[in-house]
C-alpha cells in the first residue's frame, strides 16, 4: 500500500504560500502522492489550479484530487481540457483525478447548479470525460451511493473511498471489488483512501476543531468523523494497517493542523511502523 | 422560537427536550392524546450499536436510560422443540412507560409544556408556531393533513399479528414457531425486565382466515395464542393491552418536511419490528433534527432540508433491511418443515447476518450448523475464470475447484462482447484434463464494445462495430448502437448458433454449461420487461417473452448430456423491472425445459440497474428461486470467500455458488 500525504489547503485560516511549502518539503519525504479535496462554499483553494501550481515545484509525487464535484464544473470539454492540462504539465502517470457529486446542498446552489440533477450531470459528463481526458489520467468515482459504483464500473479505473475507520473501508472497498467482477472488469479497482492527522502537542484539539468545521454540513457526525482524528504515530500505524489488510491502493493522510513541521511528524511516524 | 410537537411518543418528547437544552428561550409545547400513564405496546428494544450511538452524542439520556434498561446478550431460536442458540448479539430493553416517564420527566423540568389528553385533529391551526414537529406516530394527522405536500406511500403487509406481553421470564431474545390444525405461527419474544416480555405473535393470510382471527375479541386472542403456546409459556398467561390483530403498514413519504413542518419517527417511515428500529429511528431523528437546527439558526425550512438530506440515506438502509425480513416472515410457511439447525440458520441470515459476521459472535453456534448440515460446503462451490486472467490462473482455479467456468463465450462472431472475447476451441486442451464448464452467450445490445479494460459498454468507433441485434430496437446506453429486434430468420440462427455451441462444448469434454440469459445479454432483453416491448408472442406475458429463451434452451439441451444450468437476471434492480412472480414463473419454465439448474444472477439489464452490491448480495433471490419456486439454484453476485458460500449453502439458499473472482492481494 502506497501513502499519500493531503495538501492544507482546506484547513480554514491557512497561512498564504503554505501550500507550495508543503508541496516542496512532501517531495522529499516517503509519501508516494499530494491530494487534495474539492468544495465550493468554504474558506479553501481551488482543486484544479492548486493542482497546476503544485505539479510545477514537484517531480516525483503523484498529484490528485479527491475528489471534483465534477457537475459544478460545467462542460466535459472544459473540465477535460483543464485535466489534460494538469498531466501534461505534471509529466507523464502523474495525475489521478477522483469525480464524484459531492453531499454538499450549499455547493450546488452557490454554482447555481440544480442538486436534484447532480447525477445526471456526473452521468453525461463522465461518458464525454473518458473520451477526452485520454490515457495516463487515472480516474476514480467517489461517493457511497448504488450510482457511485454503477459509474465506476462503466468508465473508470477505481474507486475513492470518503475516510472512516478500516472496518468501514474494508466494506466500501468489498463493494467496489464485487461491482468490479460482476460486471466482468478484468483485474480490480485502483482503491484509495483517506484518513485525517494531527500530531505533536497542542495540535488534537486544533485538528478536532478543523474536522467539525469542515464537516459541520454532516450534522451529528462531524462529531464522530472528528474522534477519528490520528493523533498519535500508534494511531495512525494501526490505521495504515487496517486499510492495508482491507486492499487498500493508496491512503491519503490529510493534515488538520496548517503547520510544515506536521509534514515532518507525519513523516517520521510513517518510518517508525 | 415557538415550537409545537404533536404526538408524545418518544420522538416528540425526545425532541422537545434536546431543543429546549439547546435554547432555553424556546417556547416548546407537546400535544399528546393520550394520558401521562397510558402506553400501548410493552417494550422498546435498542441494539448495542444504537446505544453506542447515543452515547456519543447524549451521555445524559444515555446515563438515564442505562440505568434503566436490562441488557441481554444472546438470541434464540425454537423450532419443533429444538433451540437453536447464537451468542453475542447485544441489546438492551426498557418498558415503553418507563422511557416514556423518564422523557416526560426531564421535559418538564426543562420547561417543556405537556398537554395530555388533547387530540390533534386540525394540524393546520398550529401552523402559526415557528416549528411544527409531526411526532404522532403510524397514522399521523399531520402526515394526512400534508398528504399532498409529503406524498406518503403505505404498504400494507401480508402477514396479520398480534401484539401482547407475557410474564414468563426469558433470558434472550426469542422466537417461537408453532403449527396447529389451522396452519404456522411465528411469535417473537422480547424481553424488557426480568419477568416481561414483548410477545408478538404473526401468521400468514390463509393460516389467519383458517383460525377465524378476525372475529376474535382481545380475550380470543389471548386464549386462541396461550393455547397454540402452551408449552413455550410453561404456565405463564399471555397479557393484552389493545391487541388487535393487525396486518404492519409501512410508510414511505417522498419528503418528510413541507415549509415549517416536519415529520419525524414512525409518522415518517416505519420499519416492520421484526428489525427492532421503531423507537431507535424516531429517537435518532430527533437528534440529527435538532443539530440541524442548530447549525442554521433562523433558518427553519433550511434546516428541515439538511435534516433530511442527512437522514434518507440511514433510514433507508433500515427500511430495506426491515423489507428483507419481513419479507422472510411473509415467506416462513416455505421453511418451517425444514431440519431446526437449518431453519435457525436461514432465519439468523435473512437480513443483516453471515457467517462471517457471526463468526467472532459465537464460533460454536456455527460449528453446530455445520455438523448438523453434514455438507462440504467446498463441493458446492464454483470457480469463474477472471476477466483478462491468463491460461495459468484458469489452470490454478481448476486445479483447486470441483468445477470451474469459463468466462463468457460468444456463440457466434455476431455474438461477440468485444473484439477480444474468447472462443470455445481456446479451451480444446484444458476442457478435457480439468473439470470445466463453459459460459457461452449471445451480447445482444451489449455487443460491438471495446475491451472491458477501458471500461463497460464503451461502444467500438463504428467503423469498427457488427450489427446488433435485441428482443426490442433499445440502446444498451445512450451512446450505444441501436440494435436490430430480431426476425424470425434471426432467431433461427441464433438458436442453431447455441445448439452448435453446445454440441461442440460436449464435444470438447466441458462438464457443464451455463446458458447466459440475463445481464441485459440478448436473451435477457427477452426476459426484462424493460428491453421486451414487443407486440407479437415473444413479448408481454412472462409466457411469452420466455419463449425465445426456451426454444434456445432445448436446442441446446438437446446438444449437452451433462448438466445444464441457465443465469438469469432475477431481478433487474430497477423499478418497472421483472417481478417476483415473473422471476419464480420464469425459474419453473426453465426446469421444465430442461435446465439442471437456474442461477441468480441480477441487475445489468439496462444501464440504468443500480444492484446493491456487497456480500452475498443476491442470494435471497436463489433462496426464492430454490424454496419457493422448487427449482434447484446456483448463486451469484457478491460471494467472496468459503464463509460467503457458507452462508448461501447451509441456510439452504442454493445448491451451489458461483464464487466472485475477487482479488485481495
């Protein structure tokens, strides 16, 4: 299992330039990607040309973006023309990008986009997406629903889980594994996942808080998805173990603390596994 | 802001109380028809997991109730005298007066108003208040009075039941099954003190009118039921509190809130109680009601929005949980003469569990079912050779499997998925070493694609494609060929195409052939109603869209001496889809024409099926086929692992399965 490290680019309150920073110290580190997520209505940056910045101050890592609220992006071209753009500036097999629809009501109607058709749209673009965006791009569906998987299947290479303990990937992952053999894909799904972090003193209260902001929209489980934050290098050992056993690709480990020295906790803590 | 409640039941007084411990200020009022000690029903049931939930997010009540409550930690089947007994499944119970004293209590100390003995039947002149909380519970008011707005489906189940009580100590969560002159009885027991216990007891329609229940008074009942229980009650009476019998309505509502109103527990979903969730779901939506709230403070038809969003997809899970099992209390009179182990095991396994849930809950119980089954489980099993697998792994798969299939061969060029798909001659020098079995079908719309490594149904540029052929002129996907319906002169190929297929396959020294007639392939779009619109005799009545398919089957029984098994999508996971009527009518046909087996196989009809994948996603649909339709079934879909062929096998599903090739390392 590959691990990736999540860029603090919807950590409210980031200091400017911190992104780049952090993109230039994960270069060096032992993470094999840069994620980032994708929301419209809160303080963060934008998915794509973050993506663009960061492919141009790194060489190695693998950038992706987990994932597009693709029906707020408008035409399939447009969309796949900033896609290819990204790979073409990031080098060859260096972009993943994960679509999905978002759970997010306030989103939609910030991009004055009907919610009620955000299916449909992911639908009609992806069929048009997978012309376009051409090899090399590694595309993943995210999202939990029955759809989720149906459009997986159809078009792309694999599957984005949304985070939570490695019981619930291990079943989110058995589900992407079985639509993938029923509908006779040869091999398996590509298998991401994602986990949140914070590390060092001072910084689990500063994480949980971030996690509940971010989450807030979850209701009464923005609560539960902030006690699942990694705090401690056990913590996230034990983790990286759960989402290994369950045939985890790739686990992205995003930061809740806008601060470089957390690139390095993190980094240490992988190495003492 | 003024808030109304109208119906104290638990959700109503529940939510009363979490906003005003939000906001004091509020102005909170509770209509309830009832008086404070009235209740109807005797107890109310909460999981591990429910209480774990309302730990996290209310260590008060959960403290209140946890005083409260008797945990207990096991479950238990009667079946002809014999116990089937299966530990670590917890949950806690608490007398539905008590919860309620408990929540009208802290209501009141918090200020809430009470008003008891005051029926609503005009939700409309509440409407002034800021929020109005539809908590009144089956047959709500409020529902009815928005009926336009929320449009509420109900469902009115099959089977008839009674609610009583019974003062016969229990140790675990119970379940009795009974026979007498006039048919079956199930009852289900669930203990809420030391020496109380809800007892319900279910019947089907025809055991039901044979016993003349419907003229019974409350006094009948209970005699009727402590009689047909006499030995399981050992002297214990049978108590009634409003137990008439009653046929469960599930309601379904397309929303739950219109403007500043909002329905909430069983006034907007129920869930039949063999899943025990009634009260779990109208406590949880009171919770996830009022965060909502809070979170968008001045903002009510905007928070009523987020509850449900949050909400739908919870509720649903449990309702279509509920759905399986009551689907196998509608069903039971087909298992109740099974062998008690088992019987117990096919009723532990007809929703949420499986083996390999159950496993780290009570090995034992498991070791028990196994011995009493006598089945090697892994003679049953079949192995299908992967997609772009290479000739090593076929040889791996068939060295270690008593059977193994190929993946899908094309009987015909015309017939081919891709340019890519295999063909039967490819397995000349393995088919007679191995004991294989070919796949062999006929795409049919699905036809002309590229290679499955790019995706499904990803059409070739159409310079590159073939003609298609289907039942009916419907594109697989919108981007999709269209394809030909079939003439007369094309049927004729096609069926010499499987008959020469399936001679060459005997030829070859293949064990076992299975016909592919479902997965939107060309019989399939015979079969689903959703591909069939023809008018002539292969279109409309399941008889006649399985016409073709039959013709196709005997020609190529005629061809193949060993066994013969066809797949069918028996369900299309999809509404408007094939019934279940039609799928059991379709599995009896097959038989007749001579199909050793029918495999359940499901969805991919259109592109539009949404199958819920997961473990053993299907196997109900081989269960139906099997015990309701008497014909011997393989199934498929979601069987990972010999703990999933486990769970298939030995609660008497099918007789065989299809193991997913599914790939953890």
């Amino acid at each position: 299992m590959r691990i990736g490290l999540g860029l603090p680019t919807a950590i409210a309150g980031s200091p400017a330039g911190l992104t780049l920073d952090w993109a230039r110290l994960a270069e060096a580190g032992p993470f094999t990607s840069l994620a980032l997520h994708d929301r419209l209505v809160f303080d963060s940056l934008e998915a794509m040309t973050t993506l663009a910045a960061v492919a141009a101050v790194t060489r190695r890592v693998r950038l992706a973006c987990l994932v597009l609220i693709a029906p707020l992006r408008g035409s399939a071209l447009a969309l796949a023309k900033q896609a290819r753009t990204i790979a073409v500036l990031a080098g060859p097999g260096r972009f993943t990008i994960g679509l999905g629809v978002g759970p997010r009501r306030d989103d939609y109607e910030a991009g004055h986009v009907l919610f009620e058709h955000r299916g449909r749209l992911l639908d009609e673009q992806l069929a048009d997406l997978v012309q376009l965006v051409g090899d090399g791009v590694e595309l993943l569906i995210g999202g939990r629903g029955h759809a989720a998987l149906a459009r997986m299947v159809r078009a792309a290479d694999g599957f984005c889980h949304e985070g939570g303990d490695p019981q619930a990937f291990r079943s989110a992952a058995d589900r992407a594994r079985i639509a993938w053999s029923d509908a006779g894909r040869p091999g398996k799904p590509v298998i991401w996942g994602l986990g949140y972090f914070a590390l060092g003193p001072g910084s689990t209260e500063v994480g949980r808080q971030a996690l509940r902001r971010y989450y807030s929209f979850t209701g009464v489980h923005a609560t539960r998805i902030a006690a699942g934050l990694l705090t401690s290098a056990d913590a996230i050992t034990a983790y990286c173990e759960g989402y290994r056993e369950a045939g985890c690709d790739e686990l992205v480990l995003f930061p809740t603390v806008a601060d470089l020295t957390q690139v390095e906790r993190l980094g240490r803590a992988l190495q003492e596994r | 802001m003024r808030i109304v409640c109208i119906g104290g039941g638990p959700g109503g007084l529940y939510f009363s109380i979490l906003a005003k411990r939000a906001n004091p200020a509020h102005k909170v009022t509770v209509y309830e028809r009832n008086r404070p000690h009235d209740t109807f029903g005797f107890g109310v049931v909460f999981s591990d997991a429910t209480m774990d939930f309302l730990a996290r997010q209310d260590q008060g009540t959960y403290r209140d109730l946890m005083k409260r409550v008797t945990r207990w930690d096991s479950f238990t089947v009667i079946h002809r005298g014999r116990v089937n007994s299966v530990r670590g499944i917890g949950f806690s119970a608490i007398e539905r007066r008590q919860l309620l004293l408990l929540l009208q209590q802290q209501a009141r100390d918090l200020g809430v108003e009470l008003l008891f003995q005051h029926e609503v039947t005009d939700p409309n002149a509440h409407l002034t208040a800021d929020l109005v909380i539809g908590s009144d519970g089956v047959n709500s008011v409020v529902r009815s009075a928005l009926a336009q707005h929320l449009r509420p489906h109900i469902e009115v189940g099959p089977t008839h039941f009674s609610w009583l009580g019974t003062d016969r100590p229990f140790d675990s969560l119970t379940f009795f099954f009974e026979a007498n002159e006039h048919g079956r009885f199930g009852a289900h027991v669930y203990p809420f003190a030391p020496d109380r216990a809800t007892f319900i007891v279910e019947t089907d329609a025809e055991t039901y009118r044979r016993a003349g229940a419907a003229r019974f008074t409350e006094a009948d009942t209970t005699a009727y039921c402590e009689r047909l229980f006499t030995s399981q009650l050992g002297g214990h009476r049978l108590l009634s509190n409003r137990s008439q019998w009653q046929r469960f309505r599930t309601v379904r509502c397309a929303s739950w809130h219109h403007e500043n109103v909002v329905l909430i527990g069983d006034a907007a979903h129920t869930a039949h109680f063999s899943v025990g969730s009634g009260t779990k779901m109208a406590m949880e939506d009171a919770l996830a009601l009022s965060r909502a709230l809070e979170r968008s403070p001045g903002d009510v038809p905007g928070a009523l929005i987020a509850f449900e969003q949050d909400r739908r997809p919870r509720v649903n899970h449990i309702q279509a949980m509920a759905r399986t099992s009551f689907d196998w209390w509608s069903t039971f009179r087909h298992y109740v003469d099974w062998p008690p182990a088992k019987f117990g095991f096919h009723f532990i396994t007809r929703s949420q569990f499986r083996w390999d849930t159950l496993v780290g809950r009570d090995a034992s119980y498991l070791r028990s079912v196994e011995a009493a089954a006598g089945i090697d489980v892994r003679s049953r099993v079949m192995a299908v050779e992967p997609a772009g697998g290479d000739r090593s792994e076929l040889v791996r798969l068939a060295s270690s499997h008593p059977l193994t299939l190929t993946r899908l061969l094309p009987v015909s060029d015309q017939g081919r998925i891709t340019p890519d798909d295999g063909r039967l001659d490819d397995y000349a020098d393995l088919a007679c070493r191995f004991r294989l079995g070919a796949q062999l079908s006929h795409a049919g719309p699905r036809g002309a694609c590229l290679p499955r490594r790019f995706g499904t149904d990803r059409p070739l540029p159409a310079a590159e494609g073939w003609p298609l052929l289907a039942a009916s002129a419907v594109r697989y996907t919108p981007a999709s060929a269209l394809p030909q319906p079939m003439n007369r002169s094309d049927m004729e190929h096609v069926r010499e195409d499987f008959a020469e297929a399936a001679r060459r396959a005997a030829c070859l020294g293949f064990r076992f052939l299975q016909l592919q007639f479902g997965h939107g392939y060309l019989l399939g779009t015979f079969i689903s109603p959703l591909t069939n619109r023809r008018r002539d005799q292969y279109g409309g009545g399941i008889g006649n869209r399985m016409r073709f398919p039959l013709e196709v089957l005997q020609a190529a029984r005629a061809e193949f001496p060993g066994e013969l098994a066809v797949a069918i999508s028996a369900t299309d996971w999809q509404v408007g889809g094939l019934t279940e009527t039609d799928m059991l009518a379709a599995a009896r046909l097959l038989k007749d024409h001579g199909a050793d087996f029918v495999t359940a196989m499901g969805g991919q009809t259109t592109s539009q099926s949404k199958p819920p994948y997961g473990r053993c996603f299907q196997m109900h649909l081989a269960g139906k086929i099997q015990n309701h339709a008497a014909v011997p079934a393989i199934a498929a879909g979601g069987i990972t692992d010999l703990d999933d062929a486990k769970t298939v096998v030995l609660s008497g599903r099918a007789e065989r399965c299809l193991l997913d090739s599914l790939h953890h390392t």
